[in-house]
C-alpha cells in the first residue's frame, strides 16, 4: 500500500462518539470500498450466505457467512465460534488482506492500537431484516475492541447499556461507516433495526455488514 492510501485511511471524513470507547467512523471504508467487495465477492463464493437458527430455533433474518481462522455460528446447539464451515466442513476462507488492513486502521483511529482481528462474521440483509439486540460476548478475550463495517442501504445500529431493557441510542449507520466499540463499552448490547426497502447504486437492495473481532 502507498503512503497516501494509508493517509486515507487515517482521516475519516467525520467522527461520532457513541461512548467513552465507542465511536462512529464516517465513511473510513469509502477508500477501499472496491477492494472490499472484491474480496467479499471472493470469500462468498467459498462460503456462501445461509440461513443460520438461534440455539431457541428461530431462524435469523440477516443471512450470515464467516471469513479468517474463527468462524461465529449458531444453531440449536448453541452460538459458538468454529474453525470449521458447518456447511462444507472445511476451513472458513482466509481473512482478506483488505479486511485486515481497514479493521488495523479503524481501530487505531478509534484508539486501540495493534487489532489483529481472527474472526470475521460477514451479515446479509434484505428489506426487513434485522438483528435483535444482543452483546457479543462468545469472544474469549474482551480486551479486543470490535469493528464494524456497514455497506450498501442505511441501517438503524440501536447501542445500548449493559442490561437488554437499558435505554438505547439509535444511531443511522451508511455506506461507508464504521463503528468501533471497546474498553469500557465493549460489552454494551447493540442491534439493527429492520431494514428500509431500498436500492444502493453498488450493492442492490441490500445491506451487508462486516464485524471483525479478535475471538480466539
Ligand atoms: C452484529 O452485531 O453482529 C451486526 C451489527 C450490524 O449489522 O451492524
Ligand atoms: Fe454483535
């Protein structure tokens, strides 16, 4: 990578604070968008989007697939990370090396220093799909912070305290924009409320939303 790619990606357009250690990023992946993609297109064609049930049996509404050594899953025997595609039962494809380099630098901008993410839980959402709200907490290590990658049409990303029935802030989220949450935040519940129909000049009638963490 050249110098000035790397400058580009160390001044984000604008940036929110969502909390004492969680911040939004606006447009940081713009940049690297392409390379994003390309990579994406890549790792889905080895591990495709599917359907995933939570441990209760209900199945999700964002389609989900996974890259780098950890994998996150769910199914009726619980939510677990896997080195293993349950779909193919081999290796989740590798990380991509502009995954690798985005996160690094997002979560340097944000203040944590040295990401070296292993996981990569890649989500799909139509229309009408969304993400209840949850913390991510099947992490062995919590001193990671997560970084999280929002592509194609505008979600609602709900963060909120500690317990489920805290209040949340609602937060507009867009192509482009990445949220990282860490250190004293690094527990707090967040979610996606139901996607608005729409159509994204890049990605269709979709949003697809990339989270990296360090799980293993
Ligand atoms: C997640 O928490 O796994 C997804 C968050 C998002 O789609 O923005
Ligand atoms: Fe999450």
């Amino acid at each position: 990578m050249d110098l000035f790619a790397e400058q580009d990606l160390q001044q984000p357009a604008r940036v929110e604070r969502i909390g004492e250690q969680a911040l939004v990023l606006r447009g940081f992946a713009l940049p690297r968008v392409k390379e994003l993609l390309a990579a994406l297109d890549c790792v889905l064609l080895q591990s495709p989007l599917r359907q995933m049930h939570t441990p209760g049996g209900l199945a999700m509404s964002a389609r989900l697939s996974s890259c780098g050594d950890l994998g996150w899953t769910t199914d009726r025997h619980g939510y677990r990370y896997s080195p293993l595609d349950p779909l193919s039962s081999r290796p989740w494809p590798a990380m991509p090396e502009a995954f690798l380099v985005l996160a690094e630098a997002a979560a340097s901008a944000a203040g944590f220093s040295g990401f070296v993410p292993d996981a990569c839980l890649i989500n799909a959402y139509a229309p009408g799909a969304k993400m209840s709200l949850h913390q991510d907490k099947n992490e062995r290590s919590c001193t990671a912070p997560i970084v999280s990658i929002s592509l194609g049409l505008p979600a609602i990303f709900q963060f909120g305290g500690f317990e489920r029935s805290d209040p949340t802030q609602r937060v507009s989220l867009f192509h482009g924009d990445i949220v990282v949450w860490g250190g004293v935040d690094r527990l707090r519940f967040h979610g996606v409320m139901p996607i608005k129909p729409g159509h994204h000049s890049l990605l269709g009638e979709q949003r697809i939303n990339i989270t990296l963490r360090q799980a293993g």
